[in-house]
C-alpha cells in the first residue's frame, strides 16, 4: 500500500487515492496509469501517443518515467505524431509511411 501511495504523490494525485475511477477526469486517468508505471517498474515500455491529452507538467512525468525506464537498462517504444515531442526522449526513430517502414 506504501508503494501506491507514494506512486499516486509522484504523479500528483496524493489527495485522490480514495476518489472512485468514474469521479476523476481524463487527465487524472492518464496521471493513474503513470502512477501504475512507476510501480511496475518495467523494463520495457510501449507508449502510443503519450503526450495525448496531457497538461504540460503531466508531460514531465512522462519523460520522468521514460527516463526511469532507461537508467534502469531497460528499453522504451513511443508511438507518435508528434516527433517534436518526443525527440528529447528517443535515441533512434523509424518512420511508418504508406505501410512501410524506414
């Protein structure tokens, strides 16, 4: 229990761990689901469109559990539009055009 409360102050939801799922807004779903990842821990994160929807402090924690993920030896795919966004975070891209991947 420890470890999810200390994982819901890192994401900023602290005082909501007794909120019901259907009570929080998008954006507080979005900052659960990161809350979850940092109590896994993974050593390999899949992210479709992280940046989706997110206020730019809940973008922080994305790099911050990207970034995580990485010093920890492990390895992280992002799916994107937005390349902008996560250049600071990738080492290597590949583009998907017209079925085909370069």
């Amino acid at each position: 229990m420890k470890i999810a409360k200390q994982a819901l102050d890192d994401v900023g939801l602290g005082g909501a761990a007794s909120r019901l799922a259907g009570e929080a807004s998008h954006g507080m779903q979005r900052r659960v689901e990161f809350a979850r990842e940092i109590m896994l821990a993974p050593d390999l994160l899949l992210l479709d469109e992280p940046h989706s929807a997110l206020d730019p402090t809940a973008i922080e924690l994305v790099e911050h559990i990207v970034a995580g993920v990485l010093e920890r030896g492990g390895a992280v795919v992002l799916v994107s539009h937005d390349v902008d966004k996560v250049a600071p975070m990738v080492t290597r891209t590949a583009e998907l055009k017209v079925g085909t991947v370069r």
